[in-house]
C-alpha cells in the first residue's frame, strides 16, 4: 500500500493517487479538527508559489493536491505538503473570519418537488421539515461538483435522507437540496439524485467574474422562506455576502 | 496581421486548450484537450506554445476555410487532410492560402482529433483557459459560419514549382489502436477491493457508447468493494477508476465532477489517459499495473519528445522567417516601474 503515516503533531496519511495527484487525509478522529487541518493546508499550498503544483482541492477529512509530473513528482508534493503541515502545526489552522450568506428559497410545489417525500421519510410534517431547514446556521464545508456548489452538513434530521433511486437529468440552477447528513444549493443546472425540497431565485454562479461563486469554505449560510409570489422580484439578483 | 477562418462544417469540434488546471480548486473540472499529447503536439507543429487554443475534433469530419494565408498542422487520430483539395500530411506544418477549405474526414482507428493554427486564437477565458464547460456554460460555440480571429496570418510556403508541401519533417506520430494497453496505478481506496481487485488486470473490458468526455464506461468483469461503509465526498483525480454500479467500470477523465464519494481503486496514468481519450466504443481496453515512478518516466519521456519536436520547428522556422522563436520585437520595453 502506499499509505504512509506522518510523524506531524496532526495525524496525516499521505496516499498516491496516479502520477498526477495525491490524496492527504487527516486522521485526528476530531471531525471539526480534520477539516480545518485539511482547508488550511489546501490555503499554503495554493499560496506557496510551488513550481508544477495546479491545486489543491480540500473536502471534509481529505484533500486532493494536483501536479504537473513533468516540472514536478509526487516525491517533491508530498515533501512540500509534510513542509506545509510543519509550518500548520507552528501557526495553527485559523481560517479567514466567515462571511454570512442569507438564502431566499420557495419551499415545496414545483420549486421543491421532493419536500413531501423527504417530510414523509422523517416521519414529520412539511412545515416542520422546512423550519428545521431554516433554522440552522450552515457552514460551508467544501465546493463541490457541479460547479463550485456549496457542501453543508445537512438540517436536525431525524435520520439521514436517502438519494433518489432514478437520479433526475436535470435539476435546475438554484435547486435547494438535502441527501444522506447534507445540504446543497444547485449553482448550475445538472444532473442530480439529491432531494430537492426548494428553489432560491439568487443566481449563484456568475461566470462572469472570477471565482465563479461568491463563497469560500467556512462562510456560513442560512436559508429564509420567501413566498412563491416573491420568486420573480429576486430575478438576476446574485447571492452576496451580508454586509 | 490578424487572420481568420470561418467554420463550414462544425462535426463535433471545439476551441480548447490543455485545460483549467486552476478550476478543481473551485469546484470546476479540468477539461481540455482529452488527448493532450496530440494537442500540445499540433501546436508545437504550428508553431505556437503548447498550451495555446486550438481545435479539438471528435469522430465526425470537418471543415473550415482559410479567409487569410494562415499555416496549421493536424495531429490526433488518422484521418484524411486535404486543403484545397490536395491531400496533405497529418503530423506536420501544413500552408493554407485564403480562400482554400480545410477539411478532415474519415477520423478513424481514434476518436479525436487537433487542428493548430499558427498564431492560434483570439477566444475568452475563464481562469486562465478557453476550455469550454458545459455545465457552467462557458466556451466557444462552433456552428456553419462560425468566425475565429486568429493573431497571425502566414505567407504561403510550398514547393516554387509544383505548389507541393514543403515540409516534410518525417516526425515519429504516436501508434494508434483499437485495443489499448491503459498503464494504471494502485488507487488510494485500492484494499477496499480485496481479491477482486485483480480482476482489473485480468479482464478485457469494452468501451460503452455512454462514453464521454466526463469519463469512460467499460464493460466487463467487475471487481467488487468488499465494504457497505459510506464515503464522505473528496475530491478524485482524472483517471480514477471506479466501480459506481454492477453493470460498468468507470474511468473518470477531464471532464469528471471534482468530488465523489465512490472509492478510487485505481489510477490511469497520464499518458495513457491520452490513449483512452482516442478509444472508441467498441473498442477493447486491457489494463496493466505500472508504478508511480515508472509512469512519472514515462510521461517525461513523452515530453522530452516534445521538447525535440519544439527545437526542431524553431530551427526550421526560424530559417524560414517563421515567426517561431523568441519574438523579441514584440515584448514590451523593460520598465523600471
């Protein structure tokens, strides 16, 4: 195997991933811990200046570090991560002060064709379903596929809400969802097996500015209920921080 | 000069580069061009830095006109080139005079295709790449009429008497196949497949027709996860092969999602990724382990080649006043600022 543990003050496991990635897991066992470990070590990687290095993509416990193979080797990227994780371990993994993000969301109908499914599932009603949705203050914990969308831990739910068995071909833009322990917000319209109990009338995505969503890892968000007739006076209104 | 060229037959084509290397980190795939060695090569050939836009070709035939003089070279997949209705070389400099068609047909034994452009093309970019998205709708759209600026034009370079193609560089092109021998790496979730792990290697799998650019699905013997744990989602690498149902193997190319919560059992090395991104359904895949030192030598090798290819055509151009090699008139003055 191609594991290899770290003698770093944070438990790390450093695993191939073909010529031109590599896999970095933290394994404090601290949920919380894991993730600022990995957010924080993606941020000096990307600001390091490392010849070859194109990124670095960081999720819950791990996370991924792209590289050229040609002007570097994952012999040099795992040396510059152990470097990273030294200098981590030195300053401490403090992320950037969080900005908060508020949500307008038509709950239920054909804006969230799957609310009574998930309502039934949890063995609640509707109502109660979408205040337990707006009642939390989210944290953003990666972006993820499509298109930078924003990876929450999920709503107090009873239990976790299984995918849908025939994944949709499309979800529209803007589709507010939950799966298994998390919640998600469509940026782009895309394929998509989550459950869809809402629709925010916020673009997410602008394509024309430079990174494509205006949150980073750690903003928080929360949602707000807004009535189906209010949906079209947020037309081409972008999500942006709160001031 | 600025020239251009206007799309007569679009097939399946799109202006692209080698990809958005900074896109994974915000959540958007790489893409670009699948076969990235033919594409870097058909630049180097065209004489523009490797990783400039150009056309990418899928299966089916194309056609363009030249509006002005302009020199291209076509890689990828064979096929048959003619310009102005004269059969020309694939895999070397090619001159277009204005007013002559370009045209591509009958890709075959491969998938894709690259058609360069010296000067290359004027196009927008998002984080530092013309390649198209299409989920965040950004790219080029080429359809019939289709105008590309390019920046350059280039003066005809044929034979004084015979207007026959003057170079003839005699370049060693890439094999291509209908079974492909794909060189993989142990992937990090690579145990969570016990024994049938193995069944990788033993198995000839066959290319899907719900293949694309996002990845490749193969039939076949199917290894099997040993564990019912759930994964939390991370980010995969291009190459990662997965077993995401019992009916296919999928191997994740440019295109793929950035994050997943399959295990990644193994890892399709870059250099054969390029020879995946030229199979077509139908064709046959074996799969073979290699190292990560030993594929890390073996793309190396591979852009060494390059290297020697890029020399070779600035020696070339620059003796014949091809703008190939350091432009040094257009750089901006040093400033003290």
């Amino acid at each position: 195997m191609s594991a290899s543990a770290i003698a770093s003050r944070t438990a790390l496991e450093i695993y191939e991933s073909g010529d031109a990635a590599l896999r970095v897991v933290a394994q404090s066992g601290d949920a919380e811990a894991d993730w600022a470990t990995v957010h924080s070590l993606a941020g000096w990687l990307a600001t390091a200046g490392i010849e070859g290095l194109h990124g670095a993509v960081p999720t819950y416990d791990s996370v991924l570090v792209e590289f050229d193979p040609y002007l570097t080797s994952a012999r040099q990227v795992r040396a510059f991560v152990l470097l990273g994780m030294r200098q981590l371990d030195f300053t401490g993994t403090s992320l950037r002060e969080p900005r908060r993000f508020e949500v307008p969301v038509v709950y239920g109908g054909e804006y969230g064709p799957d609310l009574g499914r998930v309502a039934e599932h949890q063995g609640l009603d509707v109502e109660d379903i979408i205040a337990r949705h707006t009642a939390k203050t989210y944290v953003i914990r990666c972006l993820g596929a499509p298109a930078g969308s924003p990876m929450m831990d999920g709503p107090e739910f009873p239990v976790p809400v299984p995918r849908l068995k025939d994944p949709r071909l499309s979800v529209p833009a803007g589709a507010v969802s939950v799966a298994g322990r998390q919640a998600v917000i469509a940026p782009a319209a895309a394929p998509g097996g989550w459950c869809v109990i809402g629709q925010t009338p916020l673009s997410v995505l602008d394509v024309s500015r430079e990174p494509l969503v205006p949150y980073v890892p750690g903003d928080q968000l929360r949602f707000y209920r807004i009535p189906e007739e209010d949906f079209g006076s947020f037309a081409g209104q972008f999500l942006k921080a709160r001031p | 000069m600025t020239g251009s060229l206007v799309i007569l037959q679009p097939g399946h084509s799109v202006v692209t580069d080698l990809g958005r290397t900074q896109g994974p980190a915000f959540g958007l795939p790489v893409n670009g061009a699948l076969d990235q060695y033919s594409a870097k090569a058909a630049n180097i050939l065209a004489g523009n830095e490797e990783n400039e836009p150009l056309l990418e070709l899928t299966a089916l035939d194309f056609r363009m006109r030249a509006t002005t003089d302009l020199l291209i070279a076509v890689s990828g997949a064979p096929l048959d080139l003619t310009v102005g209705g004269r059969e020309c070389p694939q895999w070397e400099p090619v001159s277009v005079r204005a007013g002559e068609v370009v045209a591509v047909r009958g890709i075959r034994t491969g998938l894709r295709a690259y058609i360069a452009v010296h000067g290359s093309f004027t196009v927008p970019r998002l984080l530092g790449s013309c390649a198209p998205d299409t989920v965040v709708g950004f790219g080029v759209k080429l359809v019939q009429g289709s105008e590309l600026e390019t920046r350059k034009t280039t003066a005809p370079i044929t034979h004084p008497y015979f207007g026959l193609p003057l170079f003839r560089l005699g370049l060693t092109k890439p094999t291509f196949t209908t079974n492909p021998v794909i060189d993989v790496t142990d992937g990090p979730d690579v145990a969570e497949f016990g024994d049938t792990a193995d069944l990788l290697f033993t198995t000839q799998y066959t290319v899907s027709p719900r293949s694309n650019h996002i990845g490749l699905r193969l039939g076949g013997a199917l290894p099997e996860r040993q564990l019912t744990s759930e994964v939390l989602s991370r980010g995969v690498p291009v190459g990662a092969i997965e077993v995401p149902s019992r009916e296919e193997l999928l191997v994740l190319h440019r295109g793929r999602g950035v994050t997943a919560g399959y295990p990644v059992m193994a890892v399709v090395t870059s250099r054969s990724l390029d020879l995946l991104a030229q199979a077509r359904p139908g064709h046959t895949v074996t799969f073979r382990k290699t190292t990560v030192a030993e594929a890390t030598a073996t793309h190396r090798a591979a852009c060494l080649e390059l290297d020697r290819l890029r020399i070779t055509i600035r020696t070339v151009f620059g003796l014949l006043g091809i703008g190939a090699g350091e432009r040094w008139h257009e750089l901006s003055p040093a400033s003290g600022a």
